[in-house]
C-alpha cells in the first residue's frame, strides 16, 4: 500500500493559491524602499533600512524555518522529551543576541562590513583567514538549504503530489524573485509567513486537543507509548540526557547567529537599538516553538503511523483538519522554507562575492560588478542545494546540516571574542580554527556523524555535544599561540 495519499484538489488549491500570492510579494519587493540593487549592501542587505517591525519578521522568518516545524516535532514524535533541547537553545540565544550583535552591528555599519568575514578582515586584515570564515559559512549554509527544500517536500507530498518537479519550479520561482528583489522579497513574505504560521500553531494546540480529550490525554498516551517503547524515550529527560541536552542547547546558542543567513538579518537592521529591541520580543517565537514541539505528543495521541518521522506532521493534519485547512497549514510550512532559504542564499553569496571573489579573483571589481557576481552565485547556491535533495538521499543533507553546526561554531572566537579583546591575533585564530574545524569533523565522524561524542572522565561518561568540545579546544589552542605571538593591532 502506498505511504501517499491522493491528490486533494481543494487543499491543493488553497496550497497553490497562497504559493502565488507570495511569489506576486516576492516580485513586487523590488520596488518596496526602493533603492539602487546594483549596490550589494542594497540587494544584499536591504540598504540596512529595516526598523523593529520588518527586522523582528525577518529575523524570525529566517531563524524558525520549515525544518525547524517539520523537524522539532518528528524528534519529539521519536524520542520525546530529549526533542525540547530547542526550546532552552531559543531562550539562550536572546541575551546573547542583546548583548553582542548591536556591538558588530556599529562596527558593521561604520566601516560598510557586509558578513561575518568583512568584519574579521577588518580587525585582522590579510585576506586568506577571512577566506576561510567566508568559506565556513558558505558550507555550513549549503546543507542548510537543502533542508529547506526537505521540508517543503514532505508537505507537497502530504497534499499527494510525488515527484521532485514541484520542488523545481517552487525553486525555480524563488531563484527569480530572490535575483530581482534581494533581501527585499524575504522580508517582505516573512510577514505572511509568520502571519500564517501563528494561526496554523494556534489553532492545532487549541483544536487538536480539544478532539483527542485534552492534553491530559495526549501526555497519558505519550507517556504509555514511550513506555512501552523503552530505550532513552520518554516524557521526562532521562539522568543520562542531562550534558548532552544542556550542551546541545548552549552550543546550538552560540552557532545560531554565526550563520550567514541571521548574521544577514541582523546587520539589515536600521540601528543598533534595533537589533535589541528584536532580541527582547524575539522570544516571542520560542513560545511558537515550544507549542510547535507539542505536535510530536499529538501525533501520538492521534495514532498517526509514518514511516518517516518527518512525514508527522502533514499526516497529523491530514488526519483531524478539513481539505482548506491542510492546504492552508501546507503552504504556510512551504513559505516558511521559502523566507530562509532566500536569505541563506543572499548570505552564501555576499560571503562568496565580498570574502572569496573580490580579493582572490577581482581585487579591482566595481560595485555595480560586486552586486550582478553576488546575484548569480545566490542562484547558484540554490541550485547546488537543489541538487542535494534531487541527487542524494536526505540522509546526507541532515548529516551535513549538523556537521554544519560544528563548522560554524568555530568561526565564534574570531567574531565575538575580538569585540571585547585585543589579546587574540590571526595566527592564534587561524590556528584555533582549523584545530576546532579537524577535531569537530573528526569526532562527528567517529559516531556516525551524530552530534553527541561520551567523554570519559575519572570513571563517568558525559555525552557533549560534539560543537561545544570542538569549540572549547578552539579557545584554547587561539589564546595560548595568541600569548605566544605578537599581540594584534587593529587594522
């Protein structure tokens, strides 16, 4: 029997309705605060004009993504209470946002810093450990796009379309809109996306429930599945989930805004005081989040059966929701791949054009030149990530998604730390950086490519996430070849 269900003509008409409403968005951005889009900082970065509003969208369109709703609740559906890690990991992040990201955000802003590695090629100079900054991000990004991609699949195939011709021309669509508008179009669908994103959540907790019995009954029945299941499942953290789940959720923390795409969002902001004011109401979308995790607990409820854990979601909805509402909660996920994979790609090619291209191939490339280089590598990071998801099982994609999370952690000495000392030098860095860069990839790949490596001390065992060791070691290795060499001088 196949595990997909027929084409439902009237929530494939909501789904395709709604498609095109963002895709008319999408295009008529472009002229939505106009500016010049043959500047990169404009197409790239929006001319850095977003006030509370349309940055506390963006940054939440970009930050909670189709994976994340697909994703959360699967792992919830799988293993219980050890899913939530995401819920503590979205708490953290905020005071760190507070208190570091309006401080890059001056410095961004006066010396013209587009990413990450702008930045760190400005306080360090030379070209070659920017290059690698530039290139960490580019690969952490690439996986990252593709589970954008995994998520829009999973839900055109709970409305009972197969096949990967869907997810090519929905590609296609953003590559243009995304090449027209820049960062303008994301922006300006974050606001549907949420919009819609808030109603789907908000009437599944409330009307999902009300249908199994109230939520006693739905932790009954998770807490009896699991049970029966055994293993380290359940409702409650198991004693030996405690490091691994505190660790995830720090190390998850501190790699969440070293990503190119949130690095994006946030240096799009109009002023410093901004980007606080969004890290006080951003937690607003933890709550989203913790109600989104709750769905796993439904599922179970609801006695939803799938063979991938991925494909709980749609099928939970399939199971209790009427044909409009399913294809309203489908596109709503769809556009939520949508906003982030366009401002992962925007960030990917700023990274390549200002980082990789313009000192390495083009040091004399005019501005307008920058813009048309940036645009066309955006189109083709899209189409390497589609590539991913055509050509290779999603295994891969998840795999490298969370290697990439490894990777990027360590890029965090050299963005954060030299905002607040000037005791660490390129050497030290670079240095640092590859050893946390070995290490991570190493350990990751010693466990199959799973996150959490067991540290053995004395006679106990800590399983850590693996991020967070590789981080450490990097610390440790910049500060010490740091104090052996000269101290840097600002540039």
């Amino acid at each position: 029997m196949s595990d997909v269900n027929p084409v439902n003509p009237v929530a494939m008409t909501v789904f395709i309705a709604f498609f095109v409403l963002v895709t008319v968005i999408g295009f008529f951005a472009a002229r939505w605060k106009r500016g010049d889009l043959t500047q990169l900082h404009e197409w790239g970065l929006g001319g850095r004009q977003f006030g509370t509003v349309i940055s506390w969208f963006l940054v939440g369109g970009d930050f909670y993504t189709a994976y994340t709703v697909i994703a959360v609740p699967a792992l919830v559906y799988s293993v219980g209470a050890y899913g939530f890690f995401a819920l503590p990991y979205t708490i953290i992040v905020y005071p760190f946002v507070f208190a570091v990201m309006p401080k890059l955000w001056k410095i961004a802003h006066a010396k013209n810093h587009i990413t990450a590695a702008d930045y760190v090629q400005g306080e360090y100079g030379g070209k070659w450990f920017p290059a690698a900054v530039a290139i960490t991000g580019i690969v952490a990004t690439m996986p990252y796009i593709a589970l954008q991609l995994v998520g829009m699949q999973v839900v055109i195939k709970g409305l009972g379309v197969t096949g990967e011709m869907p997810l090519i021309v929905a590609f296609v669509i953003l590559a243009l809109y995304t090449y027209a508008s820049g960062l303008r179009a994301p922006a300006m669908i974050a606001f549907v996306k949420d919009i819609m994103i808030y109603i789907v959540v908000i009437a599944a907790v409330w009307l999902i429930p009300a249908k199994l019995g109230g939520y006693a009954h739905v932790f009954d029945a998770a807490d009896t599945y699991f049970k029966a299941k055994g293993g380290a499942t359940g409702i409650i953290l198991k004693p030996a989930q405690f490091t691994a789940y505190a660790s995830l959720a720090l190390g998850s923390a501190l790699a969440a805004f070293m990503y190119p795409h949130t690095m994006t969002a946030v240096l799009s902001s109009a002023s410093a005081n901004t980007v606080r004011k969004n890290a006080i109401f951003l937690p607003a979308y933890t709550l989203l989040l913790g109600l989104i995790a709750l769905l796993g607990y439904m599922a179970i409820a609801a006695g939803v059966h799938v063979k991938s854990a991925s494909d709980m979601v749609p099928a939970l909805f399939n199971t209790l929701f009427p044909s409009w509402f399913v294809g309203f909660a489908a596109a709503a996920i769809a556009i939520s791949a949508l906003v982030p994979a366009a401002i992962m790609s925007i960030g990917a090619a700023n990274l390549f054009t200002r980082n990789l291209w313009r000192p390495l191939v083009s040091p004399t490339i005019t501005p307008q030149a920058e813009a048309s280089t940036a645009k066309i590598a955006s189109l083709v990071v899209k189409f390497g990530a589609l590539l991913f998801i055509v050509f290779l099982p999603t295994q891969y994609a998840i795999d490298l998604q969370l290697l990439g999370g490894v990777w990027i952690l360590q890029i965090f000495p050299a963005i954060v730390f030299s905002l607040y000392t000037r005791r660490l030098n390129t050497s030290g860095l670079f240095l640092g950086w590859l050893v946390g860069i070995v290490l991570g990839t190493g350990l990751a790949i010693s466990q199959g490519l799973k996150p959490v490596f067991a540290l053995h001390v004395g006679g106990d065992t800590y399983p850590l996430y693996i991020g967070l060791i590789a981080l450490v070691v990097n610390i440790v290795v910049s500060f010490v070849v740091s104090g052996l060499a000269p101290r840097r001088v600002g540039v």
